[in-house]
C-alpha cells in the first residue's frame, strides 16, 4: 500500500467536509426523506439517489439532506419534507425521481412551494 502524502489527506479532508457539512453544517434548507421500511418499499431509496445527485449538481453548502424513519402515513410513501428558514416545513408526498428532482429546484432551490405534490404544511 502506497504512503499518504500531506495533499492525499487534504483532499480526504475536503471531501469528508464537504459531505458531512449536509448533517452538520449550518443550513438554510433542511430537506427530509422518509425512509421507513414501507417508504423504501414505496422507492424512496430512488427518490434519495435523486436528490443527492441534484445536491451534487447543485453544489450547495446550506441545504441538509437527512433520513428519517416513517411518519405515519404509509399509504402516502415515499414522502419527504421540506424545511426552507423562517418557513413552514412542506411534506410531499407519493414522491418518485422526477417529482424529487422538480421539488428540490423549485422549492428547495427557488422557495416555490410544489403544491400538486404535496400533503400538507406542519
């Protein structure tokens, strides 16, 4: 195995910040995929590779992505949460990849509630 040199482990570093600054790091969108075994069974694994893939796009610092398990409401699976500050959180529902990706640019990114989408405000 090769030796690490001091430029391997910045750019280690880097990456380790960059990825979990979407836990950890100070946000301004928080968005939440429900990933209860009924909402992984509804495709929200799908629904969370399409929103990292947009993350990755988008290459923005303030917005968290996290998981959580179900909500209750299993006949509206996979259904996930959007929290922009100082706003009320929106949770949509019967997601899939495209509705993920079309939430995530308007809502997350633009402020644009998606209201054929979504269940209700918390």
């Amino acid at each position: 195995m090769a030796k690490l040199t001091i430029d391997d482990l910045k750019k280690i570093k880097e990456q380790t910040a960059k990825s979990t600054s979407l836990r950890d790091g100070d946000a301004n969108v928080k968005i939440t995929v429900h990933m209860g075994t009924c909402g992984i069974a509804a495709g929200a694994r799908a629904v969370m590779n399409a929103l990292m893939e947009e993350m990755a796009e988008a290459d923005r610092q303030d917005i968290r992505v996290v998981t959580s398990g179900c909500m209750g409401m299993c006949s509206s699976e996979p259904n996930v949460t959007v929290e922009i500050q100082d706003g009320e959180p929106i949770v949509y529902q019967h997601m899939d990849s495209n509705r993920m990706r079309q939430v995530f640019k308007r809502h997350a990114l633009l402020g644009e509630v998606q209201t054929d989408f979504a269940l209700a405000k918390m």
